[in-house]
C-alpha cells in the first residue's frame, strides 16, 4: 500500500484559510486576551462564520463541515499557532460533540448537533467528566443521577470544565448505580438556564487563559428523560454508554495532540528568527553549535509528533482500534515536545524571552497544560503500556467523524 505524506488541495486550502485567519485575527490579539484572561467572543464568532470552528468536523448530515480527522487536525495545529488560549475556545464544543456523535441517538444527534453546526449563531458546548476528587481516574466519579418522575435529577460538581458555565449544552457524565461501576456511568445533556445548574469558581490559569475554564455545580438538577444520550422512546437505552466516554477521549486526543504541536511550531519558528538576526561574539548565534544544535533538535521532535499525530488521526478516520495507544502515544509526545520546545525557545532568547514583550514566555505557559488535559503524560504511558504488555484490550475502534 502506497503511503502519501501530501496533503490534498482542500487540506492545503484549509491550512492556508486558517493560518491567514490565525495571523490576522488571532495573533494581533493574543497578549490582550492572555493578559485579560477573558473569552474572545468576536474571534470565535468570526472563527464560526468562515467555518473553521468545532462545527468544521461534525458531520454534513447536521449541518457541519464534514471535515475528515486529518483535516480538522491540519486545522487544529495552525489555530493553536496562532494562539493555544483563543484555538481552545474556537473548538472546545467539538469535545462534547464527540461524546454526542458517541453516545446518542440519531434524534439526539440532530436535535443537539444542529444547533451547535447553526452557521448564523455560535453556540458553545461543554464537557463535565472531571471531577474535585476524580481526575486521572475518571470513571471514580461521584455526580448521581436518580431517577425521578419524568427523567432525572443530577447532583455533583464537575471540575476545570471548558466554557463550563457559559455553554449552550452542557454534557455530564453521572452514576445511575455506583454499584455497577463502569457500567452505571451515562451521559447527559443539560442545557443552558436549567435552574439546578450553575456555575461555580472560575479559575485562573497559567496558560491558555483566553479560554473560560470553571466547576459546573448541579444541585437537584432535573432534565427529562431523552436526554440521556442514548435513550430511546421506548425508555430504554442504546449506545456504549461509559465505554463512549473512553470513545470520546481515545478519539479526541490527536486533536489535543495538534493543538501541542501548533504551539511548538510557533516557538520555534520565533526562535529560529530571532537566531538568525541576534549577533553575539561577531555572528548570529544561529551559527552557534550550541544554538543550532538546539534549533535542530527542535525541528526533528515537531516533525516527529507530526507523523506520530497524523498517523492517529488516519486511524480515526479509518475506524481503526488504537491497539497499540497509537492516540496515546500521539498525545503523549506531542505534549512533551511542546514543553521542551518551549522552554528551549525561551532559552535561546535568554533574557528577552523570560519578559511579556516576546511571546516565547506564553507560548512557554500555555504548553504546560498539553502534558495534563484530556489524560495526563503519566495516564498515557499507563494506557500504552497496559495495552502492549495485553493487560488492557481495545475491542472498539475510534470514533470517526
């Protein structure tokens, strides 16, 4: 089987539409908005309209772009380069759309998706899995779900939930039955103005601080009963529940795993230039073995994480189980890379690149959190191994679309 590194003439057309996009609008703004810590709404309408927000990849039967998963990942990487806080707000919904496209019904899919792929309004989603005392090990979460006369009631708090408390739709993840475990886990969607949820802390961050992160408090939260994804008119259920939570994040980690690499290209790219025209002892240091060797290092990791990211991404698009953590691994390293680079490029500036004046020392926090989110690197290296050594089985493939 022949195997083709060329994006095609839409891949390149959307790189191409993004980067303008992400120089123009992204860039010019994004010391503001860090500085601030406040959610750019105009870029993100604007992101939305041109069609480069999360809607991109959800599916044209609803009303998005139709975007394939190496697509949406080229686009991934360049909104990051323009900047990681301002790319997480324009895509943060596409998290809780996977869960949606995993887990419900196809009258579910239509009814929530369609609002949020509505190209004259942007509506925002979010994801509640998190929790206070629930991280790494997610499905040991505590958020209940009884049932009561009509649907259900939800009580818990979710934790460092993107737009959490700002969004349109608002999917949590809750225990039916702590007795079942993994099994009692389902989803739920609880839409905006529900009286039994509101927002809790906001928090602020280190990094990526142009995106609203908050805990989601739901307190005798009711919602009928079809909005449980996957229910079904009959009052039963179909779909992976618990399982499509682990769908979700299998399937959403190349995107996380893009978003690194956005921000690591940038730093480097920064650092080389500034390399090129910053003289010391007669030349540029670029000329320097110390600095060169640094450039080069930094160059072959991005590449590295780039074929490690593209190559989970066609497994999605494929349908392809992740037998070997091939998402894991994408994450993982992208994430790792994007920390090193980082501090590198600040390293090469020196003094320049530790003040606000320059952007490397941003770029810097902002990578920080890709070694965390979504799974951290050390969660990764236990799914990857678990899964080499046979003591976990991947038996469903990744979600494609």
């Amino acid at each position: 089987m022949a195997i083709d590194f060329e994006p095609t003439p839409e891949q390149d057309e959307i790189r191409r539409l993004a980067h303008r996009f992400a120089e123009a609008e992204m860039r010019p703004q994004a010391a503001e908005f860090d500085e601030r810590e406040e959610v750019p709404w105009e870029v993100m309408r604007r992101a939305h309209a041109l069609g480069i927000g999360a809607a991109a990849g959800l599916p044209a039967a609803y009303g998005g772009g139709g975007l394939d998963p190496l697509s949406m990942l080229i686009l991934g990487e360049e909104l990051a380069w323009g900047d990681a806080g301002m790319a997480v707000s324009i895509m943060a919904s596409g998290l809780a759309a996977t869960a949606i496209l995993a887990m419900g019904t196809e009258t579910q899919r239509e009814r929530y998706l369609g609002r949020l792929c509505d190209p004259g309004s942007l509506r925002l989603a979010a994801m509640g899995l998190t929790e206070p005392d629930s991280g790494s090990d997610a499905l040991a979460l505590r958020t209940r779900a009884t049932a009561v006369d009509g649907g259900w009631a939800l009580d818990g708090t979710k934790q460092f939930c993107t737009n959490g408390g700002i969004a349109d739709l608002q999917v949590v993840f809750a225990t039916t039955d702590p007795q079942l475990g993994a099994a009692g886990i389902a989803g739920f969607v609880v839409e905006k103005g529900n009286p039994g949820m509101r927002q809790g802390r906001k928090e602020r961050k280190l990094g990526v601080r142009a995106s609203h992160t908050a805990q989601v408090i739901l307190d005798d939260c009711r919602v009928a009963a079809d909005a449980r994804l996957g229910s079904t008119p009959d009052g039963g259920v179909e779909g992976p529940g618990a399982a499509g939570a682990m769908q979700m994040l299998e399937a959403s980690r190349p995107g996380v795993a893009a978003g690194a690499l956005g921000i690591a290209r940038a730093a480097f790219e920064f650092a080389r230039d500034y390399a090129q025209t910053r003289e010391q002892f007669g030349r540029p240091i670029a000329r320097h073995q110390a600095i060169a060797f640094k450039l080069a290092d930094m160059a072959t990791e991005i590449d590295a994480a780039r074929l490690l990211t593209w190559r989970a991404g066609w497994m999605v698009q494929q349908g392809r189980p992740m037998e070997r953590g091939e998402a894991s691994m994408a994450k993982l390293f992208s994430g790792d890379v994007a920390m090193r680079v980082t501090i590198e490029a600040v390293q090469v500036l020196g003094g320049y690149g530790y003040i606000k004046e320059y952007p490397v020392e941003r770029w810097m926090r902002d990578a920080k959190i890709y070694q965390i989110w979504e799974g951290t690197a050390e969660v990764q290296r236990l799914v990857i191994g678990r899964l080499l050594s046979g003591e976990r089985r991947v038996t469903r493939p990744a979600v494609a679309g």
